[in-house]
C-alpha cells in the first residue's frame, strides 16, 4: 500500500538518473557497479532485505542525488523488499556530512540544487514505505547524524582495535563548531528523537555523541561490541555475505553489520501496511508541512550559507582541518 504521502512526494520530486544497473541471480539481485560508484546497492529478495553502501565520505549534490536514486529504485522496482540497511564502505566514516566544497565560495546556480537534493534525501528516506536501518561503524557529524535519524532504526559499533588503532565513533549535530546552524528541519528531527531539552543543549554545544553517550539519550537504538558477533555458519552471517557488495564481502564478519541486517530481516517480517501506516501516524504533518515550506527554506539556507561571516567560519574550520591533518 503506496500511502497518499508517499505517491505526492514521488509525483512532485524530480526523477533523477539511474546510478547503476542491477542483475538477477536467483533470488539475490547485485549491483554491475563500476568500482567508483558512489552509492552500492544489492537486494535479498528471500528475506525482504535490501543493502545500500555509500562510498564517499561527504554529501555532495550529486552524493545526494545517487542515495536518493538509489532508495526510489528500490522501492519502485521490488515490492518484495520492505526492508534496507543503510551503510558505509569506509569502516571509519558513516557520513563525514555535507561536502564543505559545497558551500565555500558557492557556486550560485548549483548552490539551490545541492540543498534541493539533500531536502530529497531527507523525504526518501524518512517518508519510505521501506524500513530502514543505519549501520554506524564509523563517524556521523552533522549530516551524517542526520541521515542515521532519517532511518528507522540505529545500531552504532561501540568502538575498539581497528587496523591497530583505537576507532570510537561518534554521532551528533555539530554545526555550532563549524560557526553555522543546522537547518531548522534537521534540528527538529533532534528534538523528535533525543527531546526537547537534550537536543536544545546539543544543537547550542554542537556535541558529539561517543556510542554510550549516544545510546543513554537514545541517539542510538543499540550498540554493538566486537564480542557480538555472530557465529559465520548461522544463517543471517550466510545471507548477509551473499548480499553485500564485492568490495565491501569481508564486512560479514562485522558484528555492527551483522546486528544491522538481522533487525533489518526483522522488520521487513512486520506487516507492510501496519508498518508504514505507523510510521505515518508520527511523521505524515511533519513531511507535508516540509514539502510546503521546502522553497523558503532553500532560499534561507542560500541566503545564510553566502554571508560574508559565515563564509569566514567555513574557511576557518577547513584550514583547522587541514592543520590538525598535517600535524598526524
């Protein structure tokens, strides 16, 4: 059942190209990806499950443009799939956020595309008839935060050895260290998911989130530790291997992964249209009153984003940036 929301928001956004060509094999369907694809996806149509891997760090409009492709030809195309995890091939980075690129010195015609594509993302995922899972083995700043809030369901690794480094992600809306405001829409999906008080203080400090930190003020659904791993005979281990992408197979083995794929399978069991007609009851306003507001907040965040102090901030935090990688 396609609710009313859902066929005006596939009416009314714009069809973007398809990114990659998908082909059968049983009931498995894997991506013919070139190697720099930036967006993978494979389906399970056996237990409902679908896998999209990012592979860019950062969002950029066409970044965007790739996961909402992605997410509307998934769910166009197998009816079977009620389900998709959403991870990243860099075991380090969810989401860095939106590409910084972007915004310095912007370019004036495509500056309203990229926050259109990323305002895109944002109805794909959080109003899809698909469940959706995020897999966070790696950082989720800003952006990256908001795309795992977008998703139903948040498992997060708890942090370890990681190539003989100690990895402890970290999640949260940060944009006050960069000197900028996190739009007004993904500041309330805060505060729609951690409550009022916690996501005032978090938005105001731009705090990052370690996993425990994250869980306790329910950023996070779950977190998983390296011990939670589950055996690589059992079945989920079995069906999760043959999913995922070529490059990302030995990801099998990652017990975040592993936890993702197995509450995805989980919730694509759950009756469809129960399903999203719950989901609805708590996000239809919200979606609606967005999609009417969506060209004033274009023009707001255009306007905020080309002001001469915040072009200053930006510039900062990217010089900082590149100080702190040449000091490494």
């Amino acid at each position: 059942m396609t609710s009313p929301l859902l066929a005006q928001r596939l009416c009314t956004a714009s069809i973007h190209h398809l990114h990659r060509r998908l082909v059968v094999s049983s009931s498995l369907f894997s991506s013919l990806s070139a190697e720099d694809e930036m967006v993978e996806s494979s389906i399970d149509e056996g237990n409902g499950v679908a896998m999209l891997v990012m592979n860019r760090p950062s969002l950029s409009l066409e970044m965007n443009e790739a996961i909402s492709s992605s997410i509307k030809s998934i769910d166009a195309t197998y009816p079977k799939v009620q389900s998709v995890v959403l991870a990243s091939s860099n075991p380090t980075i969810f989401s860095a956020g939106l590409d910084v690129a972007e915004l310095i010195r912007p370019d004036p015609t495509r500056l309203p595309l990229f926050w259109n594509s990323l305002q895109q993302v944002y109805l794909d995922l959080y109003g899809s008839r698909l469940a959706t899972v995020a897999c966070i083995q790696g950082h989720a700043p800003a952006a990256g935060c908001f795309l795992a809030m977008a998703c139903d369901y948040r498992a997060m690794y708890a942090g370890g050895d990681l190539g003989g480094k100690k990895h402890v992600p970290t999640i949260g809306l940060n944009e006050t260290q960069l000197g900028i405001a996190a739009p007004p829409w993904m500041g309330q999906l805060l505060v729609r998911t951690i409550g009022f008080r916690k996501a005032e203080l978090a938005l105001a400090m731009g705090t990052l989130f370690p996993p425990n930190s994250a869980l306790d003020i329910g950023l996070v659904d779950e977190i998983i530790s390296d011990s939670d791993s589950v055996e690589h005979s059992s079945s989920d281990a079995i069906a999760l291997k043959a999913l995922l992408p070529d490059k990302v197979k030995h990801h099998s083995f990652n017990p975040v992964m592993q936890h993702a794929y197995k509450q995805a399978a989980l919730m694509a069991r759950i009756s469809p249209d129960a399903r999203v007609a719950s989901k609805l009851v708590t996000r239809s306003d919200l979606l609606q009153d967005f999609i009417a507001k969506r060209q004033d907040d274009t023009d707001h965040f255009c306007g905020f984003v080309t002001q001469d102090e915040v072009q200053r901030n930006l510039m900062e935090y990217v010089q900082k940036m590149k100080e702190k990688r040449n000091k490494k």
